[in-house]
C-alpha cells in the first residue's frame, strides 16, 4: 500500500499530459476535417460573390448568390492529378496523426492506471510511459509537417490547377493562413509537451518500511526459555531461588 501511495505520488504530471495529448487530439481530429487551409482571395465576383474561399485538403467552398446553392464546395480526392504534392502529403499525414495519437490517448491511460491502481507488475511501468511519449511524439511530429508545408506554399502564393467545376482561378490574387493551420501547430505544440511530460517519468521502486517500536527500535520476537529439569512436585518449571532460599533461613 506504500509503494502504491508512493508511484501514484510521481504521476501527477503525467496526468496532466493525459489530458493535454486529448485535447490535443480532439483539435487535430478537427484540424483535419475544417476547409479552412488556405484563404482563397479572388478578384473576379461574379461568380465567387463573397471574393474569397476556403482551401482544405478534403473539400474547397466559397458563397455565391448566382449558383443555385449559397455554400458551393467540390470533393478534393486523394486521387485528383491537379492537386499539389503538399495537400496530398496532408490527405494521408494527418490520417496517421489522428490514429497515432488515439494510440498515444489508450497507452498514456494505460500507464496512467498502472501508476494510480496496479499494485502488481511494476517492472515494465517506465516501458509503457515511454512508449506513450514516442507517440505523442510521433504523432506532433506526422502532423506537423504537413502543415508546415501547407503554410509555406500560402506565403509563396503558390497556385493551384483547378478544374472548371471548382470556378476557382489558378492563381489567386493573395492567400492568408486559414484557421485549421493555426490550430493544427497548436495541437502539435500540445503534444510535444505531452510527450516530453511522459519521457520525464521516473519511477523509483521504494521498500517497505520495517516496523518499529516507538520506544525501544524495532520490534523483535523474544521466547522464554524453558527449564527443562522437574521442580520439587514433580512438575516441570523454574524453580524459584529466593522462595528456597527463605526455606532454609
């Protein structure tokens, strides 16, 4: 119950990076599914009435009060050949992510339980918050790069060949960093530190303590030892010298 007490003691930071690698989960989940990659400005509004649209790896959208729906988006396929090298890097990375940092949420809850209920099979405790802070780790660092990328080409007003369904031009008139790349180095920076948090883990296996006597040190056992010659009615035991010896007197 000592050692118990005494590893759920140590773990406390690492139940904060618990919870911050599924927060940060959570955003790259929806950092992948938000259009707002790469802010589209265009000069031409006849069509495109809103002057801008919304760039993502998965759909591109933009308002329009001349077609029949307001929000227009078209599919963005894995397989599309106009697509730029970065949104499909981005297509497959950020797939990986989402599923390395579900691995990354089910270990770190594992190590956490071992650190706060197992009291049994603490040998192989440090090898499971290791292998929770690789894929944190791992996971920052899969969905970093495309988003990296990503925000590069939008500096370098880099352009894109779509095809006429998409009523989009290939080169717009500027871009600006959507909201999903902010949030995506966000959740990225949260799993750094998660995984940092858990690599940082020491656990020091400490012994029981020896039970004491508050008086005299510890307790230890004492036997009486016992006489093994009869006493003078035939039973045996100690004799009692002082009784004999006022006998005599």
């Amino acid at each position: 119950m000592l050692e118990m007490i005494y590893v759920a003691h140590t773990a406390h930071w690492q139940f904060l990076g618990l919870i911050t690698g599924f927060v940060a989960w959570i955003l790259t989940m929806a950092t992948a599914g938000i259009n707002e990659w790469r802010l589209w400005y265009v000069a031409d509004v006849s069509v495109i009435t809103s002057g801008v649209a919304w760039v993502g790896i998965w759909r591109a959208c933009f308002y329009s009060h001349v077609l029949p729906r307001t929000e227009n988006c078209q599919s963005i396929s894995i397989l599309d050949t106009f697509v730029p090298a970065e949104i499909h890097l981005a297509q497959v990375l950020m797939m990986l992510a989402v599923i390395s940092g579900l691995v990354g949420n089910v270990s770190a809850a594992v190590a956490m339980r071992m650190a706060y209920f197992s009291v049994e099979n603490r040998s192989n405790i440090r090898m499971v918050f290791v292998m929770t802070g690789v894929l944190y780790l791992l996971t920052a660092t899969i969905s970093l790069v495309p988003l990296v990328w990503n925000m590069t080409s939008v500096l370098n007003n880099s352009t894109i060949d779509f095809p006429p369904e998409f009523y989009l031009p290939v080169a717009p008139v500027r871009q600006s960093v959507g909201s999903a790349i902010g949030m995506g180095i966000f959740a990225s920076i949260l799993m750094l530190i998660s995984g940092l948090l858990f690599l940082c883990y020491r656990y020091v296996r400490q012994a029981p303590e020896q039970r004491r006597d508050p008086l005299s040190g510890p307790w230890t056992v004492t036997t009486l030892t016992k006489n093994s010659e009869p006493s003078r009615d035939g039973s045996t035991g100690m004799d009692n010298y002082a009784f004999h010896s006022g006998e005599g007197s």
